[in-house]
C-alpha cells in the first residue's frame, strides 16, 4: 500500500500499518500505525478489528513485564498487550 519501512526496522506479528506510512520505530505485535512519521495508534486483531482495552490500575503500567489484556469486539479473541506499548498510546499525562 506505498507504505516506507525504514531499514532495521521490525514489524510485529499482526500488525497494520496504513496506506502511504512512513515506518521508522519498530511497530509492536497487534500495533495499528499511520502517518509520516508513523506513530503508534491503537491495536488491531489478527481478524483486523480495532481492539478494545480492558480498564487497567495505574500502578501495573508501571511494571515493565506487565501485560494488559484485550479483548477484539468481533471475534471475541483475547489478546495480550504489553502494558508499556499500551501506554503509549492511551495515557493521559503523555
């Protein structure tokens, strides 16, 4: 889809990236990414349903091994995030 994958640059199993991206970080497993430069976005199913996020405490985002579990509005398959890659994208004091 004329998207640009920097060079070194590793894509996750599952992941999407939009038509005309421009990759230049390494995109996690179930990562949705768009844009130039592209940035992580939200997280996708393998089936290539948005997923949703179960509410998460505050004080897991902090473990570096913690993972958040979500759950795809479709199929209903559970699929575990990393809970820094979620971070990312859905914290509020970013």
């Amino acid at each position: 889809a004329n998207a640009t994958i920097r060079c070194g640059v590793t894509v996750g199993a599952w992941a999407m990236v939009g038509a005309g991206s421009v990759v230049t970080q390494d995109v996690p497993d179930y990562g949705l990414v768009w844009g130039n430069p592209a940035r992580l976005r939200g997280f996708v199913c393998p089936c290539g349903e948005g997923l949703e996020i179960s509410p998460i405490h505050e004080e897991n985002l902090a473990d570096p091994k913690a993972w958040v579990r979500a759950v795809c509005p479709k199929c209903q398959r559970s699929i575990n995030i990393s809970a820094l890659d979620w971070k990312k994208i859905y914290d509020p004091h970013r």
